[in-house]
C-alpha cells in the first residue's frame, strides 16, 4: 500500500500560520479596530504586536488589566505567549508547543465507509475458515486468507491508496510462505512461515518503512481489530434500509442455486461411484460433533478479514514515530573501545586460520578436549558473539560522532572493520558446527541454529552495504531477509534434510540414532525409507503410528510431504515387530545438543 507520511489535512498551512504570528487574533470589533485612536497606541503596545505580539486592538483596557504602560506590555505579552501554547502546533518562531504523544502521533485517518464487496468477503473468509480448518492445516490455510487478501484490496481501493513495489513484493512473499503448510508436514517451519506471513502482511498494510514501522507494524492488528468491528457494524447499519427489492431476488437465487446443486449432485453421485468418491473428498465433512470448534473459527477468520480491512483502509502511522538520535561522542571516546574490540576480534580469527592449517589434532592435543566437545562449546560461544556483536554497532551507530565528513569516514573505517572480522566469526562458527554435525548427525536444534548464524551473516553483510549505499532501506531489506530465510528454511524441508544426512551418515560409517527419527515429521519418510529392513521399519515406525492415528484426512488439511508419506507406506508398510526395534535402540530416550 501507499506510503504513511500523512496528509496535508494534519499540517497547519504555513501562510496561515505566518499571519497569525504578524497580526495575532482576529479585532472583536471592527469598528474599533477602524477607529482614528487605534492609530495612536502606545508605543509598547506597537512594538509587541510588530514581534509577533497581541494584535494592537488588544491595548484597549480589559477586565482585569494592569494600569501602567510597562505593567500592561508585560500582562500583553503573557496574554500572547498562553495563546500560543493552546494552539496545537503553535506558529513559525513562537515558543515550542507541547510535543503530542506517539499515540496521537499514529493515529490512523478517518477510514472510507465499508463496500459491500468488503462485507462479502468478511462473511467468505469466515465461511472458508470454518469449513477448511478445522481438520488441520494444508492448502486450506492459503484458500482460508484469500477471501482477507480480498477484502483488504476492497479497502485499500476505497480509500484511495494505491500498491507500490515494496508493498508487491510483501503481498508475494506473504502469500508464498501461506503455501508453507501445503508443502511440509513439520509443524515448527510451518509455524515460523506464518509467523513471517504476519510480518509481511503488516508491513504491506501500514507501508512501514523504519525501524519503530518494521518491529511495531504487527500490532497495528491488535487496534483494527477493535475499529474494525465497531467499523463493519456502522457499514451494515448504514445499509439497515435496503428493501426487499434489492435483497430478497439475490437470497431467492442463492437458494434455487444450493437447491439444484444439491438435487443434481446426489443424482449424479449415486449414478457414478467415482464421482461420489471425487465429491466425497471434495467437500468438507461437517457434523454437529464438531460444531463449536467450526463456530469458533468462523468467529476468528471473520475477524482476521475485518483487522486486515481496517487496516489497509486507514492503517496506524507507525513511520511517524521519531526515535532521537543519541548524544555525539567525540572521536576518542568513541573509537577507542570499537578499536580495542577490532584488535581483539583480529587476533582470535588469527587464531582460527592458523588452526584452521594446522589441523585439530594438535588442537585437541593442546586443549585436553574432546572432538565433540571442541566443535559444540565453540559454536554456541560464537552464536553469541555474533548477536552482541550486532547489538555493539546498534549502540555505536546511536552515539557516532556526526559533525562532519571525516566523522563519517572514521565511523564506516570502525564498523565496517567490526563488521568484517564478525564475517569471520559466523564462518568459523558454521565450521564447527559442520564438525559436530559430522561426528554426531544433524538434528532440529542444530540445523536451526546454524540457519539462524547463515542470516545473522547476511544482517551484517546488509549493515555493510547500508554503510556504502545509504541506510534509508535497512529496516525493510532486514525484515525481507529474516522473511526469505524462512521461507528458504521451509521450503528446504528440515526434517527431511535430517533424515538425509544421517542416512548418508549410515551409509558411511554404519552408525544411526534410531531413536530421534520417532519425533520427525512425515517430510522425513522419502529419506528414511532407504535404508535396509529391519532399520527402515523401526525408524519409521513413530511416523506411521502418528498418521495411522490421525486417519483419513481430507485433502484442504493434508500437505504434499503427509500426501508422499502416506503413499510410500501404503507401498511398503512398516514390518519390523516391537521387540526387534527395541533391541536396536529405537525406543530409548536420548537428549540432543
């Protein structure tokens, strides 16, 4: 959507502004302000009004007026300045007013009355959510939001705002991670994907595009939530006064249409077992069992329409908030501690190349540690080197010295170094993650933290190019980075990545850890079921007892990686009796680091 920089209903025009400040208000009589004997006013009294003062209709005596000259110039004065700071924004030159609140700030516009296209897309996004996501998520999650995505164009077109590039490459990458769910069967990049539709859904609503816009966009959900209920009932109050003649020929077609459809469709189904078997899977199984939950999501896609509605006919301007800069340093307090850091930062990368040559033998000769223990208490370290890292340049960045070029120049020189040497620190702590990873197989915990340094990497090669290009994109490029990582992470299916590497691990040194497959999702089984029997059957024997529970599932709550699991195992069913998996570990506990 379109920018949130405001309009020019929100400003004072600065001619009228002006005015006020020369001539002050208005006379309360015209005839006096005309009179010969205003002419002659005092001379204090003209040299306040030619400051910006009272207007010189004010020097005649008031209520409550001192009598002296200076006495009243003063009391004039006075009079002038409390009618200042009453005004909202004040005048050009005249004292500051009072700074208004970040709630104030934020406040969306007066939004656009409610078309009906947006109330029928409201009542389709609950109808969907109802009907498709109540077994679970799949495809039905992606067709649920498209009546909101719907509803919150509608919105935006009567309001007058209009897509721009960012704005399209948000709505893209919303919807690309909504397709998550239809893919991987795992549930935790499942739930990071819709996390990050979330993101980008807002950021595509409110058009934020700094930092308090990026972190603060989420909640703008929370208020169009409230307005926009109170919103869609004024709408459907306002068309309280329709008559029959409009609604009641679309209700007698509506229902003629379901009559016919269900009248033709039985017919049809009992005179061809494959079409009822298509028809059969096709439309959702409802029951009364189930009534309460189908309610209950009604309620909940309804709403998530209407909050995306509100939003994106009149969305918080979260851009609005300014965050001061902090106070500047002088180049010695600043540099110092950033140098001593870099000089340090540089000698353990030294360090990792000479080890990295030398080979970790003399290492773990040298340090008494094990071959797991050195690769494994040395990421973790590095992790969180980098994150601290991250947080020295936020700080350094608030207080940098800013009076001039060479101030400029020596912060680039300092945090580009900082940020350099921190490149080498993510590639050392990869490295001993795939160490571990080698000795020990790939698990959840350590493929997402590996994922999390790869992008911790990619934000300081961002901060890098902000530095040379300019840093008014950051905020965005951060958040696009974070949404196509997980995008990248879900769309690379982590549980079937860890079945694969420690398939191949099998292959090569025979060693297997039977047991940590009984956790993985359905997207491990394409992996898994390459390796020989009885260890085939044993490792996917958690998997098959989870979907042999779940039963049938309908084909709007069942992603490609259960749909795939579910005809390999329909194919070769798992066969390996309990006692023969429990002699090979399968059913022992284990702790993953």
């Amino acid at each position: 959507m379109s920018e949130n920089t405001g309009g020019a209903h929100e400003a004072r025009p600065e001619a009228a502004a002006n005015a006020e400040a020369v001539t002050g208000d208005s006379p309360k009589d015209p005839a006096a302000a005309s009179a010969p004997a205003q002419a002659s006013a005092p001379a204090p009294a003209q040299a306040s009004a030619a400051a910006g003062g009272p207007s010189s209709d004010a020097a005649r005596p008031q209520p409550g007026a001192p009598a002296d000259a200076a006495a009243w110039t003063a009391w004039q004065q006075q009079q002038h300045q409390q009618r200042q700071q009453q005004r909202p924004w004040g005048a050009p030159g005249a004292h500051s007013p009072v700074k208004p609140s970040w709630a104030t700030v934020v406040r969306p516009a007066e939004a656009a009355p409610v078309r009906t296209a947006t109330l029928v897309a409201v009542l389709a996004s609950g109808l969907a959510a109802a009907l498709l996501l109540a077994d679970g998520m799949g495809p039905g999650l992606l067709l649920a939001v498209a009546p909101a995505v719907v509803a919150a164009y509608v919105a935006a077109r009567a309001a007058g705002r209009t897509a721009r590039p960012w704005t399209l490459a948000w709505v893209i990458g919303c919807l690309a991670l909504l397709a998550v769910p239809a893919l991987r069967d795992s549930a935790w990049p499942v739930t990071l994907a819709i996390l990050a539709a979330v993101l980008l859904g807002a950021l595509a609503l409110h058009g934020s595009r700094t930092w308090p816009g990026v972190f603060l966009s989420p909640l703008g959900f929370a208020d169009s939530t409230v307005s926009g209920i109170a919103w869609m009932l004024k709408g459907l109050r306002s068309r309280g006064g329709i008559g029959k003649d409009r609604w009641l020929p679309v209700a007698k077609a509506a229902a003629v249409a379901v009559a016919l459809l269900v009248l033709f469709g039985a017919l049809f189904a009992s005179a061809d077992a494959a079409f009822a078997d298509l028809l059969g899977g096709l439309i959702p199984d409802v029951s009364v069992e189930d009534g309460p939950i189908r309610f209950m999501l009604f309620v909940l896609g309804a709403v998530i329409a209407v909050a995306a509605a509100r939003t994106a006919a009149a969305p918080l301007r979260w851009d609005r908030i300014e965050v001061a800069p902090g106070k500047p340093r002088s180049r010695v307090e600043w540099a110092l501690p950033l140098v001593v850091l870099n000089l340090l930062f540089a000698g353990f990368n030294a360090v990792q190349l000479a080890v990295l040559f030398g080979g970790y033998d003399k290492v773990l000769d040298s340090t008494g540690l094990t071959y797991a223990e050195y690769a494994r208490q040395g990421f973790w370290q590095l992790l969180w080197a980098t994150l601290l890292t991250l947080a020295v340049i936020a700080l350094a960045l608030r207080w940098a010295p800013r009076s001039g070029a060479g101030d400029r120049r020596l912060v680039r020189i300092v945090l580009g170094s900082l940020c350099a040497l921190t490149l080498v620190v993510v590639a050392a702590a990869l490295r001993r993650m795939d160490l571990y990873v080698d000795a020990y197989g790939l698990t959840r915990l350590r493929v997402s933290v590996a994922a999390m340094e790869l992008w911790l990497g990619l934000v300081i090669v961002l901060i890098m190019a902000a530095g040379v290009f300019g840093a008014r994109w950051l905020p965005r490029a951060v958040a696009g980075s974070a949404a196509a990582a997980v995008l990248a992470f879900g769309l690379l299916s982590p549980d079937g990545m860890i079945a694969e590497r420690n398939v191949a691990r099998f292959e090569k040194d025979r060693k297997i850890d039977l047991a940590y497959f009984q956790s993985l999702s359905a997207d491990a089984v394409p992996a898994l079921d390459r390796l020989p029997e009885p260890r085939r059957s044993c490792a996917l024997r958690g998997i098959n007892d989870d979907m042999a529970r779940a039963g049938d599932v309908p084909w709007y709550a069942m992603s490609m990686g259960e749909y795939r699991a579910r005809e390999i195992l329909r194919e070769r069913p798992v066969t390996a009796s309990y006692e023969v998996c429990s002699r090979l570990g399968t059913f022992g506990s284990r702790a993953e680091y």
